[in-house]
C-alpha cells in the first residue's frame, strides 16, 4: 500500500471538485487556473470534463504536461442508454466514438464513461448492460488506436434509473471480462462502492492492469442531495484507507482521483481553500 503521508504526488484533483461540471457553480476559474494552482501544491494530476476544453483539449493538455501534471482523465461521453441517451444506438456509439478523439487530442490516459439508465421501454437492467457492452466493444479499437483507455464506472444503485444501469463492481467486472479488451477497464469510485462488501472478490475477478482509476470522496451520513452532496475525505463514513488498501491490493498503483460534488458545502468555498483542505486532508486521513 502506498504512504500518502504528506504526499500529494500520489492524488489527482478532479475538476468537477471546484464545481466545473455545472454552470453557476464554482469559482469559474480558467483551465489554465486551475493547472498553476495544482501544480504549486504538488499535485500528480488532473482530469477534466469535456465541457471546459471548448476545442481547446491539445492545448490544455500540453499546458497541464508543461506544468509537471498528468492528464490523469477526461469525464465523460454522452450517456449510451438510457432516458438521457439519443435513440438511436448509432447514434450513441457516435458520441463515444467523438468523446474518445477529444481524449485522445488531449492525452488523457482513460476516458471515464458513465453508461446511462434503463432502458425505458425495456425495463430490463439485463438488455441495458447488453446494449452497454455492445457499443463498448463497437469502440474500442477506436479507443486503442487513439491510446484511450476506457474506463466503465460503476455508480451507486440508486442512480439505475437514469445515470447509469451498471450499479455494481461485479456486473461492471462481468461486462470488462465478456468484452476483453485492453483498453477496456474500471474506474473505481468510493462514493459508490463503499458499502459493497464483495469489492475485493470481485476485484480479484478482473486482470491486475484493468482497473483505469481510483476516485476518492465521502459518503456524508446525513446526505442532502444524492448526486452533490459529497463529503471531503474524512467528513464521512466511508472505510476510505481500506477501499483504497482492496484496489491497490487488486493491482492499481495509480493517483488517488479526488472528486467532491458538493454545491451547497465545497463549491462554495474558495478553490485555494478546497484544494488546501484536500492536501491536508492527504496527510491525515489516508
């Protein structure tokens, strides 16, 4: 296991932490802010969201290199089922296919994807995750030939319905395995996968080099809104030092990705301050 202590080389910072997933939220600092103020702090890396690069992704990317960080991802292509997913397969596995150039302008070394909801009319967990791996697999030769890891997240089960149909690490493990691809893996996230208490089974389940990133918050015990309000490490419940003992146990030896969605706690507060408390934060709960 890896000595965090006083060490924040071994994390990553999400930008969706400083609230730039949404607009209205956050300080609105620039990509450039936020890569001189990572840097200063010693940071392993970043990853982005698609919708602050605005066809700047080669320049950002190579601004954030220059600056001695990682592209440690980019978030996310369209949903790929789902109510908030196109129609049209077609057309999703389009989207995938545009989201992994972006990624691949940018250097990123995985692309988080995020798979979408049930299928409506089907009301079948089964057919959606079918549909899901279908156009993975359609993709993923794209994703290689552009060095694009594809990263599946398995999010928390109450978000079945319209974020994402795979809600468990082992029906995330099951698609990785039935596609078996190289540049197919996992994004593990604690904010859903703290309370499985088959994640290192099923971990154990999956090819050491196929888990693509390690993302770190809190699961606040008394959680006001299920999708942004996330606690900062510490502030919650979750066994954080332990998950993170079962993955790299598993084979991952990459940065710890911190990503905080909290739009009525932390992207509140001044980015220096939230990016000061994570490095504290570093030092004493890890």
């Amino acid at each position: 296991m890896q000595n965090l202590s006083c060490a924040p080389s071994a994390v990553a910072i999400n930008t969706a932490t400083l609230g730039h997933i949404l607009d209205g939220h956050g300080a609105g600092w620039s990509p450039e802010q936020v890569i001189d103020a990572c840097a200063a702090r010693g940071f392993a890396g970043i990853a982005f969201w698609t919708r602050e690069l605005n066809g700047r992704a080669v320049e950002i990317g190579e601004r954030t290199r220059s600056a001695g960080l990682r592209v440690t991802g980019l978030c996310r292509p369209p949903y790929l089922v789902g109510p908030n997913a196109p129609a049209d397969q077609a057309e999703s596995l389009k989207g995938l296919l545009e989201t992994i150039d972006v990624a691949a302008e940018l250097k990123a070394e995985s692309l988080t994807v995020v798979v979408g909801g049930v299928i409506p009319e089907s009301r079948s967990i089964v057919g959606s995750l079918n549909a899901v791996a279908d156009i993975v697999a359609r993709a993923a030769d794209h994703a290689a030939s552009g060095n694009v890891r594809l990263a599946l997240e398995p999010l928390h089960p109450v978000y079945a319905g319209d974020r994402s149909c795979l809600v468990t690490v082992r029906d995330a493990v099951d698609m990785c395995n039935r596609i078996g691809h190289s540049h197919v893996g996992l994004a593990v996230d604690v904010y859903h996968v703290w309370w499985d208490l088959t994640l290192a089974e099923q971990l154990q389940r999956l090819p050491s080099d196929k888990i693509f990133g390690f993302h770190i918050c809190d699961w606040l015990a008394e959680t006001r809104d299920i999708l942004l309000d996330r606690g900062m490490m510490g502030d919650g419940i979750a066994d954080i030092r332990g998950l993170r003992k079962i993955v790299e146990n598993a084979g991952y030896s990459g940065p710890s990705e911190v990503e905080v969605f909290s739009a009525g706690n932390w992207w509140l507060r001044d980015p220096d301050e939230v990016l000061d408390t994570i490095v504290e934060r570093v030092r004493t709960v890890f």
